[in-house]
C-alpha cells in the first residue's frame, strides 16, 4: 500500500483544542524485531516499516505553555516528557503508536489519560545543559520501574526533513493512533517542519523499551536526531 505522507502534514480545517511548544527534541532509535514489534501493537494498526526495517523511538524534550484552547495563558503547563513510540498506519495515513510517555507532571498525566486515552506515566525527570553536552534522565515512580538516562551532544544543523527520506519518515509525524476497548481513535497536530540537528549519543542507559515488553535496545541507537523544537496546534482525538 502506498501511504500519504504529505497530507498529514497539512493544517486540518477543523477547530484547535489546544496549543503547546515542544523544545529541545532527541530522537533516539532503534531496530526491533518485526515479529516481536507486531505482537505489541493493537491489531487495528499495520507496521509502518522502512525498507521492511522496524524502528522504535525514544523522544525525550520539553514541554511548554501547554493549554487546552479555553485555558488562560497564564496558568499553561511546563514540564519535561519522555515518550517510546512506532511507526504504524491505518487506511493509509501513517503516524505514531505511543507505548508509553513519561511525564513530570502528575496533572498533565491525569489530563493526557483522561482526554487523549494515551498511557502517560509519571516520573521524576531532569535536563541539564553542560559545557560537554546534555544530560537528560527520567525514572518513572508509578506504574513499575522504567528509566532513561541520555546524554549527548548537537550537532550540525540538516535542515528541513526531505520527503522521502529517512529523517522525514522518522520525524515528520502528524499523526497518533491510540486504542481503547474495542474503538481504535486518531489525533492530529500541526506544527511547522522540525528543524533538524545531527546529534551524537555519549552514553545511553534505558529499560522503557523492556517496560513496553519490547526487546531490550542493544547498543548504539540505530540513528539519532536533535531539534530546537516547534510550536504546535493540537486537534481533539477522533474515532477512526
């Protein structure tokens, strides 16, 4: 099947329910194994494979002046969040499979389960910038022991993701995909294209992917991506 992957990136013409600025972006992934990736991910969604190659994402970044479309400004959410996502698609559209996202929050996990059916974890989390790189840690304190200790360096900026490549098929995600019960729901947000920096991982030590059931990552991530960040609208969640 041939999937639209230049759609999805286009602004919907349907009311925001809400904006957010994501900042400081690393995308972490690696292969997994095909078999083990399918047995996880609901029935409903197919693999989203790149050349017949099945990745999973750790995504660590920052979180501000999230607010529902009704909330003052003033009281907007910021807090950092982890999450470990696929790629997968439905009836052609390609986006994203969350198995877990961490957040240090406690409200914006109660907010994100309760509206956007996505399972949020609490956890204590922490980003500090040195003169030799970054380091960013979290550890999950409900829901059992998971944790992503990361730290790297940025590098070059590439720019603009192509279409077609493999930094666009990663980054360039427009779409969620979440189940609950038996209804399968699709989310959307728009944002400008990610401006991309390389980025090189000094040490890396994570069970999320173990948490998820997933095979242990072994290694060096597969491929590593940095990004400022962009500023987002958010659509409310749809059934598919």
């Amino acid at each position: 099947m041939t999937l639209d992957r230049l759609t999805p990136t286009q602004r919907p013409n349907r009311p925001v329910a809400g904006t957010q600025q994501w900042r400081n972006l690393l995308f972490l992934h690696w292969e997994v194994d095909v078999a083990a990736l399918r047995a996880l991910v609901p029935p409903s969604l197919e693999l989203d494979l790149w050349d017949g190659t099945a990745l999973v994402g750790l995504v660590p970044f920052e979180m501000h002046n999230i607010a529902p479309r009704w909330w003052p400004n003033a009281l907007a959410f910021h807090f950092l969040e982890t999450n470990l996502r696929t790629y997968v698609h439905i009836n052609g559209e390609p986006g994203v499979y969350f198995f877990s996202l961490e957040a240090s929050s406690l409200l914006a996990v109660m907010a994100a389960r309760a509206g956007f059916r996505l399972p949020y974890f609490p956890a204590r989390m922490s980003r500090q910038v040195h003169a030799s790189g970054v380091r960013y840690q979290t550890h999950r304190t409900l829901g059992g022991p998971a944790l992503l200790d990361v730290t790297y360096k940025e590098g070059a900026a590439l720019g603009p993701s192509t279409p077609g490549s493999l930094q666009h098929f990663l980054l360039e995600r427009y779409l969620l995909f979440t189940v609950s019960g038996t209804h399968t729901w699709r989310g959307q947000v728009f944002h400008t294209p990610y401006p991309v920096q390389a980025a090189t991982v000094e040490g890396v030590q994570e069970t999320l992917l173990a948490a998820a059931g997933l095979p242990a990552a072994q290694g060096a991530p597969w491929c590593v991506h940095a990004s400022p960040g962009v500023d987002v609208e958010v659509f409310a969640l749809e059934r598919v």
